[in-house]
C-alpha cells in the first residue's frame, strides 16, 4: 500500500549525475511547491565544464553500450523499472511537491514511468533491418543485401516540467534500449522528481557514463549545438523547439511541441460520454499538455445538450491542495502561468466571449474555465493556452474544420466522438495531424504509441519502437557471391 503524501517532504540539494556519479556544484537553485511556497529541494546550476564532462562521458561509454547485448540492455531497464516502482511513493510525492501536479496523478505518472521503462526492455530484443530483394534487376541478380540499425551514439534530451518523470523514462529508456548513451536536461521548474527517477539506473547495472544529468536552461544550446551528440530529443514549446531545429545543422533531432487540442462531438455521439472526457481532460493537469483539450466542436444538433453536460462535469472536478489524495487538479507550475492563462482568457471575455465557467485566480490555480462565443482569431482559439480552459464552438458541416485545422500551424492530436465509422475514417484521411483518437479526446496517449505531430508541432516519434527507430541509423550490407 503507498504511503500518504508528505506536505513536509524536502529532497535537500541534488547533485549533477555525470559518468557514474553526483557531482557537487558552487551554485544551486531552490525549487518551490507553488502551492506553498516554501523550498522543496535545490538543484546544481550547471557550468559549461560540468556539460563537457557529461558530453566527455556519454562520448567515452559509447562503445560499451553498442556492444551490449539487447537482452543485457532489457534487463538493466527491467531491474530500473522496479527501482522506480519501489520509490513511487517518494518520487510522486517530490513531483506533487515541485510542480502542484495532484498528487494522484503524480503517483500515476511515476508508476507508469516504471512500465515505459519496462516497454523500453522489450523493444531492446526486438531491433532489426530487412531482406532487400536484389533480383529485383539485371545488375542485383545473384547478389544478397540486408539493412541492419546500428546506435546512433549520444543522445541530448531535454524534459519539460508537465511530465517530468514519464518523459524522462521515454527518452532515457529508449536511449539505453538502443544502445546509445544520454545527456538529459529536466526543466528548472520541475527537475526534482526527475532527478530521483534517474537515480533508478544507478544500481541498475550501466557502464558509468552511459546516463549523465546536468541542470539549467543557460547550458542547453552548449549541449544541443556540440559535435559529441549526435542526436536531439526535445519535449517543450514551439519557439524553442524552432530555435533548435535552426542550429544544430545536419544532427537527426525529435520535436515533441505544442498544439491546441481541437475535439469534436458529433449528433450521433455518446454526449454523456463525450461531455465527462472534454471536461476533464480540459484540466487535468491543470490544462499543461500539450495535447489538453482546448477547442471542443460540437455539432449545432446536440450543442445545447452538450454544454449543460460539460457544466455539470466541470462543476464536480475537485480543485485544491495537489497533496490532498481527494484533490484531482492541483496548480500550475508558478503563479507566472496562472497570471498568464487569466488574462488570456479575460482579454477574450472582453471581446466577445462568453464566460460558461471559471472564477478567480489564487495564486498559481486557477478554476476551471469554459467559453462559448468565440471567435476564432482570439487566442484561446489558436493559439496554445496551456492552461486549465477550453472553449466549446458549435458546427453544421464538420468538413470545413478538418480542412480548417489541416491548414493551421498545429498538428498534434485530434478527438473525435461519433459512432460513424464513415466520418471517423474521414477524420484521419483529412485532418493532417498526428494522430486521431475516435470516442476520445485529443488527449489520450497511451505509451507503446507512436506519438507526435505535424507541422509546427513537432517532427519525429516517441514510443518506445518509435523512438529507438529514431536513435537508430540504418546501414546496408551487400554480399556478392
């Protein structure tokens, strides 16, 4: 049974974990429960030489870890996932504690965390190239070729605050399982959690070296731009992920970024179903995913009957202290992103929308909120709100949406709720984005899968096949006989 959550837990100062070891630093930065206030843990801020040494090592473990057998590999990231698991309670609650995430859903993150990891294992065994047929033509006849996938070396991976552990587990784990080495940078707003995970891996059996973490956002274009990596995985937004893109010149990079949720609710759909899963995955959270519900389209036939569903689903979501095990939503990162999301959504008020619910800000929470009259050059329409709100836009003909959606800078994931297997099968043909989920929201993940976007938001796949697909080079062999 796990443990309660601890409003007094604190983590003291953590040190940088380069080739094997924690490393002490001359500076740290304090990281503060933004529900509270109070210091939470601290955390090194990371020099250019600490990032050298990290580069130095990853570079050095290289070859230890493209020789290591793929079960040797599975089985380090197995006897990792249980250390996770055994520290669920004190990872979730560290998590909870440094970034106002409900603690039920911090627990949830980190245990799911130790079954990527363990996802990460099985696609360790599983890495292989192809038969190409080479009596295809006159000049292959009598000739045999395969593709086989060869690590690509070192990996830089940078983490945002709104999931620190799972994605750390995406891109440490399938790093590893690869047979790559890691350099792994957390947010500075949520670098605590993460920290303790990957102490998961220091009894897990890894050559030292092979799994390094620095800290600090002043570090990161040192670590992208530098020639001992080799390639990029980056979660986080849109603007730095183009900075990125921009100045790593030929390096292969993955790009996890933003997106504007977009759902529909179609007239032969399960409302009740549909109106509970909008609500919540509107702001569970509190509305940081990039994939969180923003925009609902809901067909003009059922709109009435939707709205007053989805009030009544956001009116019994439970806001609150992120400790209290009854509380779903906790609070934003800072109270900075709080004041953020409010004025976004009190500028839209002021031009035309219409309030359906919301409140008050207190500090870094915020209530949930719903606007119906929207326009769709506000904002809270096109652009990321990040955020604990959604906006509900009635609809006649779906088609101009897709097309509509298609042609915006964003292309993450799209719900849709129908029982039309003609208009779900439409919805993936036309809408150009990553992914479409029907009879859930745009939301939903489930970590085997291949997730990313299109355009703007993003390039690349994770997912544990996909990802290693990604930190994976195809190279040919060709036998003449």
């Amino acid at each position: 049974m796990q443990a309660a959550p601890d409003a007094g837990l604190t983590v003291g100062k953590l040190g940088a974990y380069i080739d094997g070891e924690r490393r002490k630093s001359s500076e740290y930065q304090d990281v503060r429960d933004p529900f509270r206030g109070d210091v939470v843990g601290s955390v090194p801020v990371s020099t250019m030489t600490d990032c050298d040494h990290a580069l130095d090592a990853a570079r050095k473990a290289r070859g230890a870890m493209a020789s290591m057998p793929g079960y040797e590999r599975a089985a380090i990231l197995r006897r990792a996932a249980d250390a996770a698991s055994a520290r669920a309670t004190e990872i979730a609650n560290t998590m909870s504690r440094e970034s106002g995430k409900a603690y039920r859903d911090a627990l949830m993150e980190t245990l799911r965390s130790a079954d990527t990891l363990r996802l990460c294992a099985e696609e360790a065994v599983r890495i292989e190239g192809e038969h190409v047929p080479m009596d295809a033509t006159a000049i292959g006849a009598g000739k045999m070729a395969m593709t086989m996938r060869f690590p690509v070396g070192v990996v830089a991976g940078i983490t945002p605050f709104n999931a620190p552990v799972n994605l750390a587990a995406h891109k440490v784990g399938s790093a590893i399982a690869a047979g790559n080495t890691i350099v792994l940078k957390p947010s500075p707003k949520a670098p605590l959690a993460a920290s303790l995970f990957i102490d998961a891996f220091l009894d897990a059996g890894l050559p030292a070296g092979a799994v390094n973490m620095i800290y600090g956002d002043s570090i990161a274009p040192a670590l992208v731009r530098d020639s001992r990596v080799d390639f990029v995985s980056f979660t986080g937004s849109i603007p730095v992920g183009k900075i990125i893109r921009d100045s790593i010149g030929m390096k292969r990079l993955a790009l996890e970024l933003g997106g504007v949720g977009p759902t529909f609710v179609h007239a032969d759909a399960n409302l009740r179903a549909a109106a509970q899963a909008c609500a919540r995955n509107a702001v569970l959270l509190a509305g940081q995913s990039c994939i969180s519900v923003q925009n609902v389209y809901v067909h003009r036939e059922v709109h009435s009957t939707f709205v007053e569903l989805v009030c009544e689903e956001m009116d019994a979501i439970r806001f609150g202290d992120p400790l209290d095990p009854a509380t779903e939503v906790g609070t934003l990162i800072d109270e900075h992103a709080a004041v953020r999301v409010a004025d976004v959504i009190d500028k839209s008020v002021a031009a035309g929308a219409k309030r359906l619910r919301g409140g008050e800000r207190k500090g870094a929470q915020l209530p949930g909120t719903i606007l119906s009259s929207v326009d769709a050059s506000m904002p809270i329409v096109c652009e990321e709100i990040f955020g604990p709100a959604m906006t509900i836009q009635p609809y006649d003909d779906i088609e101009p949406i897709f097309h509509a959606i298609s042609e915006s800078p964003f292309g993450l994931q799209c719900g849709i709720f129908t029982n039309s297997l003609d208009l779900a099968l439409s919805a993936y043909r036309k809408v150009r984005t990553g992914g479409v989920i029907v009879n859930g929201t745009s939301r939903w993940r489930s970590d085997q899968m291949p997730y990313g976007g299109v355009k703007e938001s993003g390039m690349g796949r994770e997912g544990p096949k996909y990802a290693i697909r990604d930190m994976t080079e195809e190279r040919l062999f060709v036998l003449n006989a």
